[in-house]
C-alpha cells in the first residue's frame, strides 16, 4: 500500500506559515507523502491540487481571523466537486469557532498548543478512514 | 587596554574556583541534583552554572562597553538614556475601518500613548483594493483596511500630524501609504519638516519570515531603497525603513539568527544605497531596526547590547561612516507574539511583562507591548489598555530607568553578549560568502534555518526539554472557561461592505483623466528606473487606488512567487 498523501495548505492572504511547516515537516518525517502548497492559496486552488495530487487528508492552517469565511467556501467547493477527502484546519481559532467549523464539514480543528503527536495520529486515522471506505466502495 | 580585571585578580578567582568546585559544589550537588542535565537559552547557548570575572578575563571595557552615547554604544545611543527621555510607547493598533482606527488611536492617546503605530490588513498589506476578490473576507480584520488617501484622512482625524510620530507596518506599499500619510500631513498644514515617523519599508524580511512580498527580491529593494533616498531629502525626521528581526523572530528563528539575519539584511541596504552613489552620512542616521523581545529574559538583553555594538562596527569600519549618528543603531522593540498562548491567556499579562523589562534593560528607543488576547484576534480596549498600563508601570514604579544599562559589568550578561555577538558574526560571515542576504534568499538559506530551528524548538516542547505554562506544564484539566478572554467583536461584513461603498463612490467622483495620467506618468518612471516616490505621491493625491498603483507597479516589476521548501 502506499503511503498517506497529505495536503497542508495555506489559505488566504497571512503569511504566518511556521505552523504549516513545522506540521508538514512533521508528518513527512512521521512517513506521510506531504504536499505543501506555500502561502496565499484561494480555495480553488487547494481543491484543484487536492485532485491533481489524489491526496487522502487536506490541512488547512489559517491565522489571519478569516477561517469562517475560507472554510466555508472550501468546503462548498469539495462538495461541488464531489470530492471526499477529509479536511481539518488549524490556526488562531477562538473556541466558539470550533462548532461552526465541525458543522461546515471539518473533520477536525486543532487550536494553538495542539500537540504534533495529537495532528499525527488524527490525520492517520481520517487517511485510513478515507482509504477503507474507498474500498468498500 | 583596559581591562575589567588585573591578571592577578583573575588568578585568584580562578583559584578559588577550583576550590569551590571540589568543596563547596559537591555537597550542593548531592543535596540538590541540578534540574536539568544540560541547561540552554531558546538559541541553544549552554548556560554555565556560574559565572565569575575568569569569564571576562580579556574583556577590554572601552572595545567591549564604552560610555552611553559613545562607540560602540553597547550601553546605549545616548549619555542619558530613560533619565532623559523615556522609550516611545507606541501601541500597535488598527482594526476594521479607518473610523475604528480612528477611534482606537484616540482612546490610546488619551490613556497616554506616547508615538502611534498602525496596523494594516492583509489586502492593504499586500496591496490589493478591499473589493478586489482576493481580499473578501479579510478586509480589516487583522488591522486596518486602506484603499485610497480618504481612508488615510479619515484614520487621522482630530490627530495633529505636526505633533505625533506615526509608525507604519508596510512593506511592498510602502510607497503608497508613505505618500498618504504625507498627503494627509500637508492638507493639516503641516510642514515636511515637521512630519515624523516610520514605514517599515523593509523588504528582504518579507521573503525570509514576513511574507507579504509582492515584487521580486532586486526590484523590491529598489523600490524600498526609492523611500528612502526620498525621504532623506525631503522628510529629515522620517525613519523611511525599520530593518525587522522581529517578524524572523516570530517565525521560529532563535535570537541569534534574528540578529544575524536583521544585519545582513542591513548591510544589503547599505550596499544598495552607496551603490546609487549616496554618502553613507547622508542617509545612515535615519536607518532604524525593529527587534523582537523574548522570554528568556538575559539572552534578550544580551542581544539588544550585540546589536548595537555590532551595527556601529559595521557602519564604522566596513561602511566608513564618519559622523556618530551614523553608528547608532535605533531601535524598537515589540513583546514576543509567538511566546504567547491561547491556554490561560490571562498568563500573558506576565509573560509581556517580562519581556518589555528585557526591551528597557536592552536600551530600546520604543516599545509594544502586547495584549493578552493577541493570540486570537486584534486587542479589544481594556486588553490593550492593560499592555499599555505595563509600560507605564515599568516606567514609572520599578526605577529601572532611573540608571543607564543597569546590568553591564553581570558577569553573564557580559559573556552572553559576546556569545551571541560571536555566533551572529558567523552567520554573516557565511551570508557574506553567499554574496549578500539578496543571493541568500534567493537559495532559500534564511528560510531553511528558521524552518530548521522551529521544527527543533516545536520537538524539544513536545519532549519535555522546554516549558511552556499551560502548555505542556501546569496545564488546566478543564480550560474552555479561562481560555474564553472577552475578544473584540469585528463586524467583518459590514466593514467589508462599508470599505467597497466608499472605494466606489471615490471611483466614481474622482477625475478619473487625471488619475489616468499620474498612472501612466507612474509607470514610465518606473520603466526609465527614477525614483518612483515623486509619482506616487501624484497618483495619491488624484485618489488613485492602493490597488491601481500596485497593479501598475507590478506591470512594470513582475511578482514574487516563493518556491513552497518545507
């Protein structure tokens, strides 16, 4: 089997992307195949480099206060495009954000202080939900 | 040579050392087993258990020290200090419209700001319109949003620009907010020589930590280097650039890689400017820097007195700057965003705290202090109040200032600064050898230490090997409560919406020939290769767009696009 292929992304217009990489440098080296798109990515293009690359898990990192705003449309245009791929997002995300996030379809969210260990496991997780279900089907 | 100690002395220190470390140390030892097994500041420098005058045994006070206000300024730029004149407190701040702003800086002046400070969005930070498709959803939420000159007018409001100084967070645009702030100057009547202030303006950061590039590295110089020859000729107490650690800083480097890396980017610019055929003395005084202010506490401090000592050597010696000024490295310093965090924020009140203490034991000309809920969103007022209320109570109960650099002559602080000085002249030195910080980040060198050094530094908190309170000690079985601060409530749509009213109405009552023409005029200069500030200024005034003379610019410059490296 190969190995999990991930997206981490970073949508929007902030710059702050030592969060991104820590976390992709983290699960490359936890053995997961890590597309990072760089900064100022628009929810198009992560949808279209999600497809392009055939990834299992998309991460989203956002520290700019527009999650809702970005979020939304991502996952607007997964459903669009009829695109399963589980997604979760981390960032400076007030706590009542978290709920309005879940029901938008994000798997999970991981607040500032989350633990690469905590992200490692979960994408595994989403990734071989993701791989079995694609099975089955 | 003076130095601090006479050899004999150093003999009998070092001496009685010995003894101490076969009499005295070892009963300590088995008493108390010391924490850790190795004990380090966030730049990996081994902290010794004890450091006495043998740690100083070559220390030449006038080459290391010297007088305040003399070379090489380790213990500050001037004779006085805080006796004189306090730092500037100057409270970063811009949120939503150019009416919040407004509002903001009032309510900060009133509570005894001393120097202002803006903070701009995103859209603005990366020069686009708030109604281009890029900028939905982020107009104003990270800071202020500024489309045409009105805005700048509407930011000021009731603020006398002949008796503020106004630092401005903009790099890429710079030229265009510059232009504003002296377009809104010069319908207050203020004179040029009167306005003061800073634009950040310093681009090479931008591609290392920053990110809000938007031209290539070579033209983004010359363009950042057009702000700041035209401001030494016409603004005499302008700051036209703020060469920045911080955002390195923030980004994950360790404090020795910003001041390593804030340098080499200083010398770049120093190049580039002789190079236009500019004397050093001429535009060197009004270069300033921006640092960051960490948590551990004496390795800050250390690196403030480095940098001084190291940026007059090299204005002095490598540059052969002759008046004084030029050797002074003027600085200002913000608390460490990144230390902060979202658990138990109401923790960070202290952590701020101890940070602007390093920042005024370090000698910094101004100073933000952060909010507590600065990991969540833009300070609300009693949380910016509050950061603003630390400074005052640093200046005016703890007599800190009373003295001028107060730890000079602490055995450690001393050899820590020479630590970092030596280990931040290798970074040089290896840039240097790179052709310059324009070649270093070209090959991605700056980025790749800092990704190196965060990836390590996020390892050794998940390992046990740092602490963070709250984080991964001392941490709260429940939090939701204490992690809920009261937060600012933005109205992002309804800014958003406002900003795109005012850009339309303004579209459509310019004289829309006139902007046409500044446009055009603005895209030739830049073609033949002038300084383009003159031109800006035009388009400014005829209410061109942030967006519409960004987008010129870029017609003529290319843009920037970073190659992803993880």
């Amino acid at each position: 089997m190969s190995n999990y292929k991930v997206l981490v992304s970073k949508l929007g217009l902030d710059g702050h992307d030592r969060g991104a990489k820590v976390v992709a440098r983290a699960l490359k080296d936890a053995g997961f195949d890590v597309i990072y798109t760089g900064i100022r990515q628009t929810p198009e293009q992560v949808v279209e480099a999600a497809i392009q690359e055939d990834v299992d898990v998309i991460g989203v990192s956002i520290l700019s206060g527009a999650h809702i705003h970005h979020v939304s449309r991502l996952m607007k245009l997964l459903r669009e495009r009829g695109l399963n791929v589980p997604v979760v997002v981390g960032g400076t995300i007030p706590i009542p954000d978290v709920p309005r996030l879940k029901q938008m379809g994000v798997r999970e969210v991981f607040l500032p202080g989350s633990s690469l260990k905590e992200i490692i496991n979960v994408v595994r997780r989403l990734a071989e939900e993701k791989r079995r279900a694609e099975q089955q089907a | 040579m003076v130095k601090l100690f006479n050899n004999e002395s150093i003999e009998k220190i070092r001496e009685a050392l010995k003894k101490w470390e076969k009499e005295t140390l070892p009963l300590s030892l088995q008493r108390f087993p010391e924490r850790m097994e190795r004990f380090t500041t966030l730049s990996n420098i081994e902290v010794k258990r004890i450091y006495t005058p043998a740690d100083l045994a070559d220390h030449d006070y006038f080459e290391k020290l010297g007088l305040p206000g003399e070379y090489p300024f380790t213990r500050g730029i001037h004779a006085t200090m805080y006796r004189g004149r306090l730092w500037t407190m100057r409270m970063f701040s811009g949120y939503g419209g150019p009416e919040e702003t407004n509002k903001r800086l009032k309510f900060l002046i009133k509570h005894g700001e001393t120097g202002l400070s803006l903070a701009f969005d995103y859209p603005t930070l990366v020069g686009i319109d708030s109604d281009d498709p890029m900028a939905s959803g982020e107009v104003g939420i990270c800071g202020v949003a500024v489309d045409t000159l009105k805005d700048m007018e509407i930011i000021f409001d009731g603020i006398n620009l002949g008796e503020v100084t106004t630092n401005m967070t903009i790099n890429p645009p710079a030229p265009v907010l510059l232009s504003m702030y002296v377009a809104v100057a010069e319908k207050q009547g203020v004179p040029y020589d009167r306005v003061g202030g800073t634009t950040q303006n310093d681009p090479l950061k931008e591609f290392i930590a920053q990110k809000s590039y938007v031209f290539p590295p070579e033209p983004a110089v010359k363009i950042a280097m057009d702000v700041v020859e035209w401001s030494v000729k016409n603004l005499p107490k302008w700051n036209p650039i703020s060469i920045s650690g911080y955002h390195i800083r923030e980004a994950g480097s360790d404090a020795v890689q910003e001041l390593a890396f804030t340098l080499a980017d200083g010398i770049a610019y120093v190049r580039h400017l002789v190079e236009r055929g500019m004397d050093v003395d001429e535009f060197a005084p009004r270069l300033s820097f921006f640092f960051d202010s960490h948590i551990n506490f004496f390795e800050e401090i250390a690196k403030f007195r480095a940098a001084r000592r190291m940026w007059a050597k090299i204005m002095k010696e490598w540059f052969g700057a002759k008046k004084p000024r030029s050797w002074w490295l003027r600085f200002h310093t913000q608390t460490a965003g990144v230390s902060l965090t979202a658990q138990q924020p109401w923790n960070n009140i202290v952590r701020t705290t101890i940070e602007a203490l390093a920042a005024v034991l370090g000698g910094t000309q101004s100073l933000h202090t952060n909010a507590l809920d600065e990991p969540f969103r833009v300070p609300s007022e009693l949380a910016a109040k509050i950061a603003l209320r630390t400074q005052q109570i640093i200046a005016y109960e703890t007599g800190v200032a009373d003295t001028v650099d107060p730890l000079a002559g602490s055995y450690y602080v001393e050899w820590l600064t020479d630590e970092i000085e030596e280990r931040a002249w290798r970074y040089i030195e290896r840039i240097e050898r790179m052709g310059g910080m324009i070649e270093a980040v070209k090959k991605g060198y700056p980025q790749r230490e800092i990704t190196e050094t965060s990836y390590r530094f996020q390892r050794e908190v998940e390992e046990g090997k740092r602490f963070i309170v709250g984080v991964n000690i001392f941490v709260d079985e429940v939090e939701d409560e204490i992690r809920n601060v009261p937060l600012l409530e933005i109205d992002q749509e309804e800014i958003e919406a406002r900003q795109k009213e005012r850009l339309r109405k303004i579209r459509e009552s310019r004289n829309k020939a006139k902007v046409e023409r500044a446009l055009a005029e603005l895209r030739r200069a830049a073609e033949r290769g002038e300084n383009i500030m003159p031109y800006v200024l035009t388009a400014v005034k005829a209410y061109a767009t942030l967006g519409e003379i960004m987008g010129t610019l870029k017609e003529v410059y290319g843009e920037w696009v970073e190659p992803p490296l993880i």
